[in-house]
C-alpha cells in the first residue's frame, strides 16, 4: 500500500468511526430508554447497538495502524496506550489514545458484565459520554479534515446527536432513582397482602 494511500484510509476510517461511534452512543440512549426500533424485535436494539459497537472498535484498529505506520508522521506503538508519548502532536494524538484506552476498559467490563457487579459495569459504560467528546476533540485537532466543510459539518451532527443522547439517558436515570423506592414500596404492599405484583419499567 502506498503511503498516500495510508493517508486516506487514516482519515476515511476517522470519519466513519466518528459516525459509528456517535451511532453506538444513541442506540445505546435506545436500548437504556427501552425503545423498540421499527421493523425489529425488542431485542433487536440490544443486537444492534452491539453490532455496530463492534464494527466502530475493528474500524478503530484500522485507523490506529494507518496512524502508526504512516510515514508523513512519527507516533509510534508506545502512543497506543500511552496517553501523549506521540513525537507528532502529542496533545492531539493523546487525547485519541484517552478515547481508545477508555474503550478498551468498555469492551472488557461489558465482556465481564456477568461476572462483575452490575453497579461497576454500568458506572464504566458511563464513560462512553466522556469517550466520545475525546474522540471528537483529537479529530479537530489531529488533522484538518473536521475544521471545515462539510466533514465539519458531519461533526456537528454528530455533536448534536450526542448530546440529546446524554439527556435523554440522564432523564430517564434520573426518572428511574425516582420511582425506584416507590416501586420498592409498592412490591413490598402487594407481597404482604398477597396480591400479585405490578411490573414496573424504565421509561
């Protein structure tokens, strides 16, 4: 391969992992908020969300390695996973290297999820929100791709879809502590007068 054309892959898979990204970030909003999506089964949600979660990570690879044997700049394996160890623009590449290593931490604990505590894996998958703006910032500041045109525009989109994302999951958190004790209240009425439960859903 060419290094020009390592150029372009870099940049192209940057672009798309961005939308990918910002796409896993909304059908995750989707599956926390229980929305079912139209033509596709309750569960399909889940299976989308993971689906394109994982397209994102192996089209993250791609840019990694483009990034790192390209030979128009210097950043090294070591800047990877070394938050700003890169020889080339230290700052922007590590705040890509921030946005992979909290990646990483997501795909083992959701690999672990049944193994560890519920409350660690959803507090490590809240880090997505904190993930994205990384990566979006080391794509303005790495290149000059998202600085203008319609990638900027593209970008923008993105940030709006994002930031919608994170109120509508904020919400309905904030929602569900609310009716939690309720609930909790409720249950325990109907156990002891022995009459059946309601079920209750986060909404």
């Amino acid at each position: 391969m060419t290094p020009i054309a390592v150029w372009y892959l870099n940049r192209a898979t940057g672009i798309v992992v961005l939308v990918l990204m910002t796409l896993t970030v909304v059908l995750g909003a989707v599956v926390r908020r229980q929305v079912r999506l139209p033509g596709l089964p309750r569960f399909g949600s889940v299976a989308l969300h993971r689906n394109v979660s994982l397209i994102a990570a192996l089209l993250l690879l791609t840019h990694i390695v483009t990034a790192v044997i390209d030979s128009y700049v210097s950043i090294g394996w070591l800047a990877v996973l070394v938050p700003f160890a890169s020889g080339w623009k230290p700052l922007a590449v590590g705040l890509g290297t921030l946005s992979v290593d909290l990646l990483i931490l997501i795909i083992v604990t959701s690999l672990l999820r049944l193994r560890i505590p519920e409350r660690v894996w959803r507090g490590v998958h809240w880090t997505s929100y904190l993930l994205w703006p990384l990566a979006f910032l080391h794509g303005l500041t790495a290149g000059t791709d998202m600085t203008s045109g319609w990638v900027l525009g593209l970008a923008l989109v993105c940030a709006g879809a994002v930031a919608a994302s994170a109120a509508v999951a904020w919400t309905g958190r904030t929602r569900a502590g609310g009716r939690a004790p309720a609930a909790v209240a409720a249950t325990r009425s109907a156990l002891s007068r022995g009459s059946r439960v309601a079920v209750f859903r986060n909404r």
